[in-house]
C-alpha cells in the first residue's frame, strides 16, 4: 500500500507539473473564447508557449545541473532553486513578450506573464521558504478558469468541484513525497491563485 501511494503521488506530481500550466492554460483559453481560431494559429501559439514555458526553463535546469550548481533536477534543497527560478522567469517574461508583438488574445499574454511574474515572487521568497510551483501552477490553472468563466460564461460548476479536488490531491501528493510543508504549500496556491484572479476577472 505504500509503496502504491508512492505511484499515485509521483504520477499526479509529473502530471500536474507547473511547467506544463501555461500551455494548459492557452489551450484552455483558445477553447473557450468566441472566436474561431485556425488549427495553424492554435499550434503555432501552442508551441510557442510550450518551447517558452517548458522547454526554456528545462534546458537551463539540465545545464545547471550538468555543470554542477544544483544536485538535482527536482530542486528539493530551497538554495538551489534561484538560479533555475530565474532562468524561468526570464524565459516566461520573454514569451510572454514575443506573444504581445504577435498579437494573440490578451488572456493568453497575461497568463504567461503572470506565470513569470509567480516564479519572480517565489524567488524572492526562498529565503524564508520554498513557496510550492506545483500548487502555485494548478492554483493558477484554477483562478484561470473562474475568471474565464465570469467572462465568458463557460464552464460548469462540476468542473469547479473537480478544480479543487484535483488540487487537494496534488497538496496530497506534495505531502506523501516530503517534497513540501503545508505552509509552502498554501503559499504556493495564493501566489498562483491571488495574481490571477485579480488581474482576469477585471
């Protein structure tokens, strides 16, 4: 049964890995908003997002730790996260960028530049506690959909209640691997919820 546990918790942890929030969160938005997009423009944004979100900010995580400044690809030890947390955030800021000179709906540059705009606060943070990135990247996700809801009038409640499981699950998952504490994780899901709600439901 532990070792069962174990499973579930490092599954949902990769599964609902904040690297991947943003691009979830552009598919989301394209889906939801009135217009009608061209698959093109939704790949082509898709991937840009993807590359600038996930990509960017792996690849510098992996020179890092190849060149030996963090011990581990998973940032357990809190000292180790700045660097990979600002190679992030520059990463995110400078999509984010790109994406407001391509023209893209606004929802989709914001939510990038919030993305970059969590990790920056979070850095700044790690000297008194590693706020979680798993709980702030589904608490974004979260506020994310609230607002589009609020906007635009999709979404069911059902999805809401499922929302918020989903987290409990990962602040679970989080608890079960001795990766965070209940305070970084909470801290966690108000930087990524608070940001984004604010800034969307305007």
């Amino acid at each position: 049964m532990e070792r069962l546990r174990y499973y579930i918790a490092q599954f949902l942890s990769y599964t609902l890995h904040p690297g991947i929030m943003p691009t979830a969160g552009t598919i989301f938005i394209i889906s939801t908003l009135p217009e009608v997009f061209t698959w093109d423009f939704v790949i082509r944004i898709t991937s840009v997002v993807f590359l600038g979100t996930y990509v960017g900010p792996l690849v510098g995580i992996l020179i890092l730790r190849i060149s030996g400044v963090i011990s581990s690809v998973h940032l357990i030890k809190r000292e180790e996260r700045i660097y990979p947390y600002l190679i992030g955030a520059a990463s995110m800021i400078a999509t984010g960028n790109h994406l407001e000179r391509a023209g893209v709906p606004v929802e989709i540059t914001l939510s990038v530049y919030l993305s970059g705009m969590v990790v920056v606060l979070s850095t700044i943070l790690l000297p008194f506690f590693k706020s979680s990135a798993h709980a702030a990247g589904v608490s974004a996700f979260y506020a994310l959909y609230i607002c589009l809801h609020q906007r635009y009038g999709g979404g069911e409640i059902q999805y809401l209640v499922l929302g918020a499981m989903v987290l409990g699950g990962l602040s679970w998952a989080r608890l079960e691997l001795k990766r965070h504490t209940l305070k970084e994780l909470l801290s966690g899901a108000l930087l990524g919820f608070v940001p984004m709600f604010l800034l969307l439901s305007k």
